[in-house]
C-alpha cells in the first residue's frame, strides 16, 4: 500500500484559482483502501466503493428523522410520505455531486471554498456550516438521552450528560481503520431496518394510503403547520454536514488518476450512496407510515414525542415487543449518527481553516455545544420540550442548506475545475432546480413565521 501523500503534494488539485499547500481531506486515512484497476471486475469494484454512501446515510436517518416523521405521520396521516420521497430523490442527485467534487478534484466541498471565496465569504459559510453541525449534534445528543430513559429509565438530563463520553466511541472505533468503522455503521443500519421491518408488519398499513401519500399535494404548502413540519423533514433528510462528509470520505478509495478513473469511480460511488440512501428511504418512510397507521387512523393525531410513541406502541399494536424495538432503533440511529457527525466536524474544520485538531477535543467541544442548550431546555420545559427542541434543530438545518448547496452545484458545473466530468446540461439543471426548491422552501418557511 503506497503511502498517503504529504500536505504538499496531494493530487487533483489542478484547475482550483487557490494553489496553496494543503493537506489531503482526513489524511489518515485518505486512499488507503484498495480499488480494483481494469475495466474488468464490476462487482469487486462496487464492493471496494461501498461504504461512504451509508455513512452518509446515517445523517438521512438520524433522532431528528424520529421527531419529524412522527409528528408529521401522526398530525396528518400519510400526506407527507411524498415530502420524504422528493427530499430523498433530491439528496441522492446532491450527493452523487459531492462525491464527484472529492473524487474529480481531490478537495472535499470545505476545501474547495476555501480555495475558491475570499476570506469574509469562506468564514461565514464556515459559521453557519458549524451551526448546522451543532444542530445536528443536538438532534443526536437528544435522540439518545431519550433512547437510554425509554430503555433504562434514566433521568433525560442525566441521558444528556451520559453522550459526553460518546467521543471515547468514536476514538476506539478509529483505531481499527475506516473499513471497520463503515462495517459498524452498517451493521447498526442492519439492527434499525429490522426493527422497522418488525413494527411495520405489526402496523398493516394500507398500502392505498401508502401509494396515494407519495403524490404530492398544494395543502403542503398552504397549511403553515404542514409546511412547518415538511420543512423539519426537509431538513431532517438533505443534511448539509453530509454535503462535506461525502466529499471526503470517498477519498479513502484508493483509484486510478487519471479521467477514465475517476469518471468509474463517480460511478460506483454513485451506485453505493443511491442504494444506501434507498435503505434510509424506506426507514424515513417506516417511521412516518408506522405513526400514520398505528395513531393518525385511531385519532391519536397529538402524538408528537418520541416517549409518547414508545408508550402507546406495544398497546395500540398488541405486540409487547414493538416499543423496545423502537428505543432500540432510536438508540442505534443516535450512535451511527454521532460516528458521522465527528467527522464531519474535522472535515469542516480542517477544510475551512485547516486547522488540524486532536480528535478528542474535536468531539468533546462540538458535543458541550449541543449538551448546554439541551439540558437549559430539559431543564426548564421538562421532557415535554425534547421533542420541540429536536424539530427545531431539523428546521435550522433546512436553513443552512442553500448555504452548501449553492457551492457544490457551482464547483461541479465548472468546466475550469471538473474538466470533462463537470455536470452534464441535464444535471446541471436538475441540480439548480433542486438548489432552488430549497432556497424556495425555506424562503416560505421565514415568511410564514413574520
């Protein structure tokens, strides 16, 4: 295995307007897994590339997810099913983007701002890209406190406290190498979709519903306290810390240099991230379809908190087994999502201003940022705000997306840097409809709260 190569030498760099030195994107672990070479070998070769697209995934189905779906399944029934399948459509295209921006050019996305906007512009897109890691931070410091109380009655303040030592996961995990770390996260994938597997075959949905949930309708956009909640799912789904992610971690496949190699590398990436994120569609889906058909149909349309839904499972389905496995899932969803939100926090911070920092003060100063407001609100709303503060943590995420959006779409369309893999005129405009979907979207959002 060759060596990664130094901060000064790192190739793909060509075409950037910024030619500065700068270290490869997570260092320790750029190209060193092993790809294939040839044209031969399709099914070795997409072996070798999965991985990043389901951990980018986790951020697709993360505590914030929870809070969204139930709200929106149990308030208005299946009508929002078309939300999370056009807000999973538009993150498979954003993400195939990101990953073509690490593989063609050799930076991931905060790098590339960095090379290409002036210092002011790059350092407010650095805060608010921090903001939306905080965000998501606090959806997962949440989402596990409330696991560990459902599951072992611990006091939620006391469950926040406990996520502090979720940075000596993280540190353990990378001792193994990155293939271990997407092996975990796969394997917690594996444990959350078989739950789900499990409710939804309790619940007996009506497939009619189902199918008449995912044609979209104007009510979303008219009904504040539908759009509110479409936003939050929105938000919850085409997370912008995954925009970064993704950038880089398809950098650990080591492949070839050249454009043939990197045009069969977008390929098989590609392929990796769109099954990965097929699988946190139907999880999304799972969690909004069981709230629909378990308590929007028996008039339950008030079941807005996790602790609420865990309670009135196993009762309302007859199944003792159906609120264990829901903790059990939500607390699954809360570690994966705290694995990939760690290095997303490196990569922006390192991307931005390379600035290199130990992996435990990292983690440890991003997750007292998410804890402090978490249990100020605990604290003074009680458990009942938990859920509150988790969909308004989705909803600043959908705030921040233009924010990275934007930028990606922009990179990849230019042909000074992507070269002859820069988006095709289809994609390009594809990808500036989905950018202005969004920024419309959270445009309404802001003019429905004034």
């Amino acid at each position: 295995m060759s060596p990664p190569p130094s901060a000064t030498t790192a190739p793909g760099f060509d075409g950037m307007s910024d030619m500065r030195p700068q270290r490869p994107s997570l260092s320790e672990s750029y190209r060193t897994i092993a790809v294939p070479l040839g044209k031969g070998g399709f099914w070795r070769k997409t072996a070798a590339f999965a991985g990043p697209g389901y951990m980018v995934a986790v951020g697709y189905m993360d505590p914030g997810n929870w809070a969204t779906d139930l709200a929106g399944g149990s308030a208005f029934g299946y009508t929002l099913l078309s939300v999370i399948l056009l807000s999973n459509i538009m993150a498979m295209v954003l993400q195939s983007l990101s990953a073509k921006l690490g593989i063609v050019t050799g930076r991931d996305l905060a790098q590339a701002c960095r090379a290409n906007y002036n210092p002011v512009i790059n350092f407010c897109l650095w805060v608010l890209c921090e903001l939306a890691i905080i965000a998501c931070d606090l959806a997962e410091v949440l989402g596990t406190a409330i696991a560990l109380q459902l599951l072992f009655g611990l006091p939620l303040i006391a469950g926040v406290c406990l996520t502090a030592f979720d940075v000596l996961l993280i540190l353990a995990l990378q001792r193994f190498g990155f293939r271990k770390l997407e092996a975990f996260i796969v394997a917690l994938l594996v444990v959350i979709a078989g739950c789900f597997a499990y409710e939804l075959a309790m619940a007996q949905p009506s497939v009619a519903a189902i199918m008449r949930g995912l044609v979209p309708t104007s009510e979303i956009v008219t009904n504040p306290a539908m759009l509110y909640i479409a936003i939050g799912i929105l938000g919850a789904t085409v997370m912008p810390h995954n925009l970064y992610l993704h950038s880089s971690i398809v950098q650990t496949r080591r492949f070839g240099q050249d454009d043939e190699g990197k045009r069969d590398a977008v390929k098989h990436a590609t392929i990796d991230s769109t099954v990965a994120l097929t699988l946190a569609l139907f999880i999304n889906a799972s969690i909004l379809i069981l709230a629909a058909a378990t308590f929007h149909t028996a008039g339950r349309t008030d079941v807005a908190e996790i602790d609420q839904a865990y309670k009135l499972l196993s009762p309302m389905l007859g199944a003792g087994a159906a609120s264990v496995l829901f903790a059990v899932a939500l607390l699954a969803s809360g570690q994966n999502s705290t694995v990939t939100g760690t290095l997303a926090g490196q990569i922006v911070a390192e991307g931005f201003l390379d600035l290199k920092l130990p992996m435990w003060l990292r983690r440890m100063v991003t997750r007292l940022l998410a804890i402090v407001p978490a249990v100020i609100v605990v604290g003074i709303a009680g458990d009942s705000g938990a859920t509150k503060l988790l969909v308004l943590s989705q909803v600043v995420l959908s705030l921040q997306l233009p924010f990275a959006v934007v930028p990606l779409v922009s990179f990849t369309s230019d042909r000074k840097q992507m070269g002859a893999l820069a988006n095709a005129l289809w994609l390009k405009i594809a990808a500036w409809v989905i950018a202005a979907t969004v920024i419309g979207l959270n445009a309404t959002l802001l003019f429905s709260f004034f």
